[in-house]
C-alpha cells in the first residue's frame, strides 16, 4: 500500500465531498426555486459552456499537461528555474484565457446558436434571448476558473492538495446565497445564478492566493518565450480533446436535449449532478493524486512505483466504485424525490430525471476507469494515445446519440453517453496492455471477485428492504432523508462487511 497516496487521496476526498454535498444543497436551491422548465433550461446552457471548457482550459487537459511539465522541472532544476516555468507558462496562460473571454462575451448569441440551436428555433425566442445575457455573464468564469485551476495544479505538484479540493465549494455557496437571497431582487430572478457563477469564480481565485504566496510559488507576468510554454503547446493541444471526451459528450447531449421537450436539459442535468458525486469522490480524486504521483515516478525514472499506483488507483477505483454504481441504479428514483422534488420541480419531473440518472449511472465504473487510466499517458508525456480513444469515443456518442434519442429521448442521450464511456475506457487499458505500460494483476483481478459478490449481496438486500417509491411520494422531507439515508448506510454497511468476511484490507490494497 501506498501510504502517501492514500493520505492524499483521502484529503481530496474528503474536500471533495464537502464540495459535492454543498453543490446537492446549490442543485436542491435551483430546483425549488426555479425548477425543470425552459428558464432553467437556458441557465444550465449559458452555465454549461463555460463549466464545458473549464475541464479544457482548467483542472482538465491544461492540468493534466502542466502537472508533468512542473513536476519535471521541480525534479531535475532549482527553485529559480520552476518559478521561471511557472511565470512563462502563467502568462501565456492568461492571455490567451482574456482574448477568449472578450470573443465570448462579444460572442454570446452566436455561441448559444452554435451549442443551443434549439432555443434558435424555438417558437419563443425567450430562452434564446436569456442564454445569451446570461452567457455574457458566467463565460468570464472560465478565466477565474481556469487561473485557480492553474493555481491548484502548482499547489498540488507541492503536495499541497486539500486547499485546491476544498476552493469548489466557494462556488456552490455563492449560488446558493444568490439563489436564495439575490434573486429576490432581480426583475428576472433566475438571473441571480448567473451573478453567482461569476461571484464564485471571483471569490474561488483570491482564495488560493495566499497558498500560493506560503509556498513562494505565486506566479508573476514574464517576457519573452521559453521551452516549457512549447512543451505546454505540443502536450495540450491533443489533450484539449483527449481528456475531456466525457465533458464533450455531455455537451453534445445539452445540445441535442435543446431540441427535444422543455425540461430536456434540466433532466439530464440533475441526473449528471449526481452521478458527478461519486464519480468526484472516487475517479477524480484518484485522478488528481494519481497525475501528480505519476509524474514524480517517471521524472525520477522508478518504473515499479509508477507501475503500483496505476494498480492501487484502480484497486480503490474498483473498491469504492462497484456498490456506488449499484446504489445509482437502484436507488435513482428516490433520490432525485428526496434531493429535488420540492415547489417547482414535481413528480413528473423527478421520474424523467430518475430515467436519465439510471442511464448515466450504468457507466458509472467506465468514467471512473477513464479518470484514472487517462493520466497514465499523460504523466509519460503522451497525450497522441488518449486523443485517439477519445476521438473514437467521441464519434461513437454522437452516432448512439442519433440512434438511441430517436427512440428514448433524452435517456437514449445518457444511454449513449455511458457507451461511450465504456468504449473510452476500453481503448485506453487495451493501449496501455498493448504499449507494455500496465496491464492488470493478479491480485486486482480478485479483487474484482469479491467486490462483485460483496455487491450483488448488498443488491439483494436494498431489492428486498428498501422502501418502494410512493413511500418517497407521500411523505416529507425528512421522513425521505431518513429513509434514503438509512438504505445507503445499511448497504454501505453490509457491502464493507462481506468484503471484510472475504478477507479484504483497505491497508492491505
């Protein structure tokens, strides 16, 4: 076992998780207050454009070629030298990040028809016309994003990783605050998230700031050029696609769902919300440790350390991941009705939700797999790998997204969205196997083993103990905490039991 990673991951667990629980809190705000309709719908679009290109330029695919680059020179050059990488590669960074963001604003109704066409022909422009102010708005978080994201990247490769895990929730409790006390104020109030998002992003950025200035490593304007930018430039350009394939196809699905039924968007977006939960607490948290790990063992040239935590990434992966997506699967319906169905988002509402999280929640094992056998190539320097999966990945959704959406609507959407992610994920391990890379052991295989019969027991008893939906229907708020929160407990309970029967150690991993 390895000690430190798991210290760390743990640490960015738990922040995580904090963060998590308070963007249920922000989702539960938005759905009470605001609900599943086409206003809703033109908020998430307007706010899913620039979150979608916050995992390009921030915690993704910048991330995950600027961690090695750093790590690299941390490894093999003085302090002097990684602040001049830092200011160069930081300045770049931000220039590019401000012309971006200028275009969009000036932009906004253009790129609301490019990713929301729907709301175009719609026979009510009001849900084109509210995209695009609220565009104008929360696309300059895609700069504070994308700067904290590069902050949180240096403070992570200095194993500083609980501030950058915890900065997330600064975001949720703005737009719960605006939610809650700003859109009283507003002639349109859902208007009030957007001034969130751009509130949060704001607040996010200062935050880590003095982090940064602790560790000596705050980054200054540079002139002139250096070879770590070209590094930076040959490395993300392919991984601008290959990382963020599964953020792309959840793009693509908005931009499809905008052509269906009102409320299409919003489903798919309370679904997502919360499989983004566990998929946050186990295959981004193993991600974000496992990259910095990564890149530290193959600067320093240490194969077999490189080679273990790939290995105890997916052990923890698997461990944590199996009975997460039973628990999606079974448990969908009751709670999007526990967290959501309140004032304006009704029982229809939840039920298309449900529909939709069922579907995403099947991948769930696949995104996880993605998150964590990604940084593999990357942290070797390879990013051609992971652009070719993800290309294949890529048209593979769009092409289910055409069958499966003529049939089930937004579902087949999800549907294909979790296909996706399981060709994603298969591509990748059979890339790695092929290059002599890592393939799986032994020991992982019987961990798979036991992991599946310690789930299907814990499936058996959520089947036969749980209560049944109009339970959910008929009672109140806590009534359904209680209950939700009882069956997870129980079965999360049950599940380590068995595996510990089994004679499964996390220590031991």
């Amino acid at each position: 076992m390895d000690k430190s990673f798991l210290k760390s991951s743990s640490i960015v667990t738990a922040m995580t998780f904090l963060s998590r629980i308070l963007g249920l809190v922000r989702d539960y705000f938005i759905a009470r207050y605001f609900g599943a309709n086409g206003f809703t719908d033109a908020f998430l679009v307007a706010f899913r454009i620039p979150n979608f290109l916050r995992r390009l330029f921030g915690e993704g695919a910048f991330s995950q070629a600027f961690v090695p680059i750093l790590a690299e020179a941390k490894a093999n050059h003085n302090e002097a030298e990684v602040q001049n990488v830092i200011n160069h590669i930081g300045t770049k960074f931000l220039t590019i990040l401000v012309v971006i963001t200028v275009i969009a604003v000036v932009a906004a109704p253009l790129i609301i028809f490019m990713f929301a066409w729907g709301f175009y022909f719609d026979t009510d422009p009001t849900k084109f016309d509210l995209a695009s102010s609220m565009l104008q708005i929360t696309f300059p978080y895609l700069l504070l994003i994308s700067l904290t994201a590069f902050a949180g990247s240096i403070l992570n490769t200095y194993d500083k990783f609980a501030v950058p895990a915890f900065t997330p929730v600064l975001l949720n409790v703005s737009m719960i605050l605006s939610a809650v006390y700003l859109s009283q104020h507003l002639e349109t109030p859902i208007m009030a998230l957007a001034w969130g998002v751009l509130i949060g992003g704001i607040v996010q950025l200062l935050f880590q700031i003095p982090f940064l200035i602790k560790i000596r490593k705050l980054p200054r304007l540079a002139h002139g050029d250096h070879p770590s930018v070209k590094t930076l430039k040959k490395r993300m350009l392919p991984a601008l696609f290959g990382v963020s394939v599964s953020q792309i196809n959840l793009l693509i699905d908005t931009m499809i769902a905008t052509v269906l039924v009102s409320g299409s968007v919003s489903w798919l977006y309370y679904s997502d919300r919360l499989l983004e939960l566990p998929l946050a607490l186990i295959g981004i948290a193993l991600a974000t440790v496992a990259l910095a790990k990564l890149s530290k063992h193959y600067a320093n040239k240490d194969e077999q350390k490189f080679t273990r935590t790939v290995d105890y990434a997916l052990k923890v992966g698997l461990l944590l991941g199996a009975p997460a997506c039973a628990g999606l699967l079974l448990l969908a319906e009751p709670l999007i009705i526990t967290l959501f169905q309140y004032e304006e988002f009704d029982a229809f509402a939840a039920h298309m939700s449900a529909l939709s999280l069922t579907a995403y929640g099947s991948g769930l094992m696949a995104f996880i797999m993605v998150k964590i056998l990604a940084p593999v190539f990357l942290a070797r320097g390879d990013t051609k790998t992971p652009v070719k999966v993800g290309v294949i990945a890529m048209v593979s959704n769009v092409f289910l997204n055409v069958i499966f959406a003529y049939y089930y609507a937004h579902v087949g959407l999800a549907i294909a969205t979790s296909i996706s992610a399981v060709i994603n994920a298969s591509l990748l391990y059979y890339y790695l196997n092929k290059q002599s890379i890592y393939q799986f052991s032994d020991d992982l295989i019987k961990l798979f083993l036991k992991v599946l019969l310690a789930s299907s027991i814990m499936v058996i008893f959520i089947l036969n103990f749980s209560n049944d939906i109009n339970f959910y229907l008929e009672n109140g708020v806590w009534q359904r905490i209680t209950s939700v929160a009882s069956t997870i407990i129980a079965s999360a309970a049950l599940y380590f039991a068995c595996l510990r029967l089994l004679g499964i150690r996390i220590k031991q991993l």
